[in-house]
C-alpha cells in the first residue's frame, strides 16, 4: 500500500527526493506546507514545480482524505465527516469552548470493536485501523476548518486507540514533536474503554499526555451490563493500570462515567465511585447519556445531580461533561449513527 505523505519525516522526504532525482530543500518545503499551513493537497503546494507535485500524487496518498459533507452552526460543535481513499467514512468534531479556545475530538479508527452498549461507534464492529498519516490528516483538515492550530485534542471520536497504538502513538509524536506540530502533550487526551495492555503501552511512553479512562461503572456485574466481554477487561486491572499512568506520567487519571438511567446511576455506584475515584487519585468525569438508537435513556436532571453530590461526597473530583452538540448528533457515541449511510 502507499505510504502518507502526512507522516513523512524530514529525513523520510529527503531520502525520497534524492531517489526521485528533486533537489534536498523540496524537502523542506514539503514539510512547511504540511506543519505550516496544514497542507497535504501537493496541487495546493505553489512553490512546487508542477513535475514534482504530480511525483508526489502518484507516490503517496496526498490528500488521502476530504470532508465529505460539514454540519455546523454558529458557535457549535461543527460535525465534519470525511471520506477515506477506500471510501469509508469517518467523522471528526471541531468543539468551540466559548473562550476562543478551539477542541478537536478525533476519530482513531473506522468503527470500533468494542461495541459499548449505549455507543453508536461500535455498532457495526470494527472496519479497519486509521493509519498515523490518516489520523494527522484529519487533523490537518480541522485545522483548514478553522484557519489555524487547534488549542486541544480529545481522542473520543470513533474507535478505541489504545487499540491501535501501533498507528496513534506515531501520530501523537509527530503532533507534539518540535519538529512536528508542536502541540503540548497536556493539551492531548486519549480515552480508552480500559484496554489495559495499551494504557501500559502509553504510559511507557512517560509523556504527559491526558489519560481518560472509561469506567462507566465500579463494580464488574454493572459494567458487564454496558460492555461486552471479550474486551472488557476486569476494574482492578483497569485501575492499578490508571496507578501506573499516574505514577509515570506525573498526571492525574480521569475516569469518564457515561450516566444511563436504571444501570449506573443510583446513590450506591455513586458511592462507590466516588471511593474508587479517592482511593486511586482520579478524578472523575460525568456524561450524561446522549440518545442513540439503542435501549438505554438519560437519567434525569434530579437524578443526575444526586449521583454528582454523592460522587463528590467521599472527596473525590467530580465535573459534569458541558454539553454541546447533541442536537446535531455530534455528541460523543454519536458521530457514526449517520455514516452507515453514506
Ligand atoms: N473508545 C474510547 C474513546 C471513544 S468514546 C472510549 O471508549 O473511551 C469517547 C467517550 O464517549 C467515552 O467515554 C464513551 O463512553 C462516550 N460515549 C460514547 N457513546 C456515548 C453516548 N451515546 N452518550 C454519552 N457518552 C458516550
Ligand atoms: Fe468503542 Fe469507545 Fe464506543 Fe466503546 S465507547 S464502542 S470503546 S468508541
């Protein structure tokens, strides 16, 4: 298969131009208009030679992906979704935070393995891994969106990426390298659903990357209710897994708690959430249920307000996911519902 040309190193490209008979500096040049202006497209690439641009095309595949179709209004979450060379689809989210501040929420994979319960993402099993050039061009392309740098990066998309280290930790090196785009890697989260070998994985890392952990319940009778087995691995594993991220990468764990009304939500989980939380450092993170086309519903807002003040109660920290989106189906869980579709 053909490489990307968005994960092309310096080094990579020069080899490249030396074989292909250009000169060294259209390495360079390459390179800035990929991390300068978050170009891929070599026809948009003007101070290429038009040889050049059509050696690139026909080398690598750049672009390898455009946005298909964009669901935005002002001021909110803009949904983008993106149709790959092989003709899949992904969708990435563009979340403004009211201070200016500019979040993406990427996807990591074409459909997810998983499959959560409540999840849209996971409903058609997993496609086929994102490779590290696709995950920096969709990012690439969020920034086009934009016109500029994003300020953070959520990895809560479409896919579990600790899945898919082989691909992602590549693209977060290249999104926080010098050399790269720069991006501190604070300002990165990766969620996963508890896939312990790859929390191990990332924390060898020992970058401070944002790890999200999705708990969605504290004891294992519950959590089997909202995931299914084969990769479901058990609470204890998952959260001396957490310990180990901590003590590594000096930051603290978060652990996202999808609320769904009947399942996870009474006063005794809250409890013993709130205890786990304690006892392991971690804050934890509420979200309430966005409606997909699955049996679960929201808890309602008494509800939910009850379960963050007997959380909070043991002294662990406890924020509320703030809502955006979830009119547009941009909410997380939901991006994939229409891409079946397309
Ligand atoms: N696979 C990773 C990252 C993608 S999902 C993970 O599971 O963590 C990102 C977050 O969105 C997870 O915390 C997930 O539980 C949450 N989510 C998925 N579907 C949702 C839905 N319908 N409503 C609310 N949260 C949802
Ligand atoms: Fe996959 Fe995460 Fe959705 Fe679960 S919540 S199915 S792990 S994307």
């Amino acid at each position: 298969m053909k490489n990307f040309l968005t994960n092309q190193s310096a080094a990579d490209l020069e080899k490249w131009c030396a074989v292909s008979g250009y000169p060294k500096f259209r390495a360079k040049q390459i390179r800035q208009w990929i991390t300068g202006k978050f170009v891929s497209d070599p026809d948009r690439m003007l101070n290429l030679p038009n040889a050049l641009r059509e050696a690139l095309k026909a080398e690598f595949f750049a672009p390898s992906m455009k946005i298909a179709e964009v669901d935005s209004a002002p001021d909110q979450v803009a949904k983008l979704l993106l149709q790959l060379h092989d003709n899949e689809h992904i969708e990435m989210a563009v979340i403004p935070a009211g201070d200016g501040r500019i979040t993406f929420c990427l996807s990591t994979q074409v459909g997810c393995p998983v499959g959560c319960r409540f999840c849209a993402s996971g409903k058609h099993g997993l496609k086929r891994n994102l490779t590290a050039g696709e995950i920096l061009e969709e990012f690439l392309l969020g920034c086009q969106y934009i016109g500029r740098k994003c300020d953070n990066i959520v990895f809560m998309g479409i896919g579990e990426g600790l899945l898919n280290c082989n691909e992602l930790f590549p693209a977060l090196e290249e999104l926080t390298s010098e050399s790269g785009f720069n991006l501190s890697p604070r300002r990165i989260t990766v969620s996963t659903s508890g896939y312990v070998p790859g929390m191990k994985k990332l924390a060898e890392l020992e970058k401070e990357f944002v790890l999200a952990v999705s708990l969605h319940a504290p004891d294992e009778e519950t959590r089997a209710k909202i995931i299914p087995d084969p990769l479901r691995f058990p609470i204890d594993d998952i959260l001396q897994a957490a310990d180990n991220y901590r003590e590594r990468s000096g930051r603290l764990v978060t652990l996202e708690y999808t609320l769904l009304a009947g399942i996870n939500d009474s006063d005794t989980h809250a409890e013993k959430l709130g205890r786990l939380a304690y006892k392991h450092h971690a804050k934890v993170n509420l979200i309430p249920y966005n409606a997909t086309d699955t049996e679960f519903r929201r808890p309602s807002r008494e509800r939910i307000e009850s379960f963050e003040r007997k959380t909070a109660a043991s002294g662990a920290t406890v924020t509320r996911r703030v809502e955006r989106g979830s009119s547009k189906n941009a909410a997380c869980g939901q991006l994939r519902i229409n891409a079946g579709k397309k």
